[in-house]
C-alpha cells in the first residue's frame, strides 16, 4: 500500500479505484487545497511534509521539480487517459512493483493505440 496525494487536476474516479486496490489517497479538496492555484511547488511541499507521493497529470512541472531536487515521498506522473480503469491499475501495477517510492519518479503512460 502507497500513501499518496492526487493533485488537483486528477480524475476522483481513478483515486477510488486506487483505494480499492488498497492504497491510502489523499486528494487537494480533502486538505482544503482545491481551487486556489496553489503552485506545484507548494504541491510537492505539502506531498514530502505529509510522506506521500504525489500523482499527478501534470507532467512537465513535476519532471522538472524532480530534476531539482529528489527529496520526496515519489512522484507519479500518468498521461491523460480516457480508460480510468486501466489508468486506475496501471498505477497500482507501477507503484507496487517498489518498496518505498521515496525519491522515485514514476512514469505511468497510456498505452498506445
């Protein structure tokens, strides 16, 4: 089991199905941090305070944050993905193949078509 935090912009449907593989979800809205532009920075703050890993769509920001420096909880960073189910356990293959995700970046891409 992963403890982890769902960025703003992704999907609740696949951060239920990640609970139900067993994986311990925290999103932006349950912490009050929804709806404010809270730079990706303050993200990954709140991520290594907490110990969780962050999942997130937003790619490009969280590479660069991970270049910069690997003292985190892990990032996971997934393609935009209309199949929320395969997303969904395609994560949970990804980080359950590691024992600790700290300091890790994960890529988690759609499958090509």
């Amino acid at each position: 089991m992963a403890l982890l935090y769902a960025n703003e912009n992704f999907p609740l449907r696949v951060v239920k199905m990640l609970r139900l593989h067993g994986h311990d979800v925290l999103t932006t809205f349950e912490t009050g941090n929804a709806g404010q532009a809270i730079p990706d920075t303050a993200v990954l703050s709140y991520a290594v305070q907490a110990r969780r890993a962050v999942l997130t769509l937003n790619r490009d920001d969280f590479i660069r944050l991970h270049r910069q420096s690997s003292e985190h909880a892990g990032i996971i960073i997934c393609t935009q993905d209309t199949d929320l189910v395969g997303q969904a356990r395609r994560i949970h293959e990804a980080i359950s193949a590691h024992q600790d995700l700290s300091g890790l970046l994960i890529r988690v891409n759609r499958p090509s078509q």
